[in-house]
C-alpha cells in the first residue's frame, strides 16, 4: 500500500512503501492521490503496477528524484530571495556611495569658499587698518 499526506512545501518529504500483496489495501489508479501536489501534473510518479517489484522500484525512485527535485526547488527560491536581499543591498552601498561622493564635493567646495572668505576677511582687516591709520594721521595734522 502506498500512505500519501499533503505537508507544507517548508517540510521535508517523506514517501512509505509497501509491497503488500494485499487486495483489500490496493486502490484503484483513479483514486490514487497526487504524491506531490506541488509538482506539475506531467512530472508526477505513476501508479505504480503493485504486483510487479521492478514497476515498484521504478515508481519509488520516482519519487525520490521528484523529492529531490522539490528540493531543488526550494533551495533555488532561498537563493532567489537572497540574490534579491543582496542586490538591493548593493544598490543601497552604491547609493551611499554616491551620497557620500557628493558630500565630499560639497565638503571641498565649502572649504575653498572658507579659505577664499578668510583670505578676503584678513585682506579687509588690512585696509581697515590702513585706512584707521590714514585717518589718525589726518586727525593729527589737523
């Protein structure tokens, strides 16, 4: 008899065989359900011939491969995510990257202006002495 039980698609899958013999216990192929509800229709095992040992075989490392191939699955939707996760990190270091690119631009500019306006201010101390000094003298000789 063959057991079959729907299990979330997180859970790993697990198939029992049995090569009873037993009348009683052998369904019908119409009624046998899908082993894998979350395979596609064409890739799913066959019934298999329950009087036969190799149709049993053939139809247990079916399931196996299409238990692997479930696998597969999954592990390549984990890695999907995470390509996305990644990516999207990735764009957010470049996006700082850029951000603090500009700031650093921005940073160089401000100091030039700095340095430009001290120069100016120092230049404008000069002439106000000079000029304070003029008219002192002027002041003196009045």
């Amino acid at each position: 008899m063959i057991s079959t039980a729907r299990v979330p698609a997180d859970k790993p899958v697990r198939i029992a065989f049995s090569l009873s013999d037993a009348p009683d216990d052998t369904p019908s192929e119409d009624t046998i359900p899908l082993v894998f509800p979350e395979l596609e229709q064409q890739l799913q095992p066959l019934p298999p011939c329950h009087d036969s040992v190799e149709s049993m075989q053939v139809f247990k490392q079916h399931c196996q491969i299409a238990e692997e191939y479930h696998e597969v699955k999954k592990e390549i939707a984990l890695l999907e995510e995470r390509k996305k996760e990644l990516i999207a990190k990735l764009d957010q270091a470049e996006k700082e990257k850029l951000d603090a690119a500009q700031l650093v631009r921005e940073f160089e500019a401000l100091t030039e202006e700095n340095r430009t306006l001290k120069m100016a201010q120092s230049q404008c101390v000069e002439q106000l002495e000079k000029l304070r000094i003029q008219y002192q003298k002027r002041q003196g000789s009045s």
